[in-house]
C-alpha cells in the first residue's frame, strides 16, 4: 500500500500571518482601527476643550450671582436711606 502525501507548502500564510490575505496593500482592520482611534481622540479634544469652556463659564456665573447681590444689598441700603430722609 502506498501512501502520498502533497508536497510541502513553500510558506503558509494567514490572517494571522504578516504575509496573509490582503497584506500586500496593507491591513484593511489596523486602518479601520487607527481611523477609529484617530476620531475618539479629535473627540476627547473636543469634550476636553468644552469642559475648559463650561467651567470658565460657570467661575463667570458665580462672579455675576455676586455682584447682583451686592447690587441689591446698594439698592435696598439706598431705600432705607431715603424712607430714613422722608420720615
């Protein structure tokens, strides 16, 4: 009985294989991934820069709160002081 075996493959390649399908022009799944990471970080810039914006905006906030209450605390001294004059 003879048995025959096919002759031995010169290189095997696979998807794992740096020399696999489709890595003559590249790898299709590593630039799908780098475009995704290169999206999430223009993202994170974004929020980063918004959140830098929103706390100014929330400091400038408390600031106005501060001077309308010192403005009523004025108005409310000066009408004290004029029923003070009438009276």
């Amino acid at each position: 009985m003879l048995i025959f075996f096919p002759p031995p493959v010169s290189e095997m390649t696979s998807v794992l294989n740096g020399g696999g399908l489709n890595y003559q022009i590249g790898n299709p799944v590593r630039y799908e991934f780098n475009k995704v990471n290169a999206l999430v970080s223009d993202l994170k810039k974004i929020v980063e820069a918004q959140i830098v914006e929103m706390r100014a905006k929330s400091v400038e906030v408390v600031e106005l709160k501060q001077k309308v209450a010192n403005l009523e605390k004025m108005c409310h001294d000066m009408l004290a002081t004029i029923a003070s004059m009438k009276g």
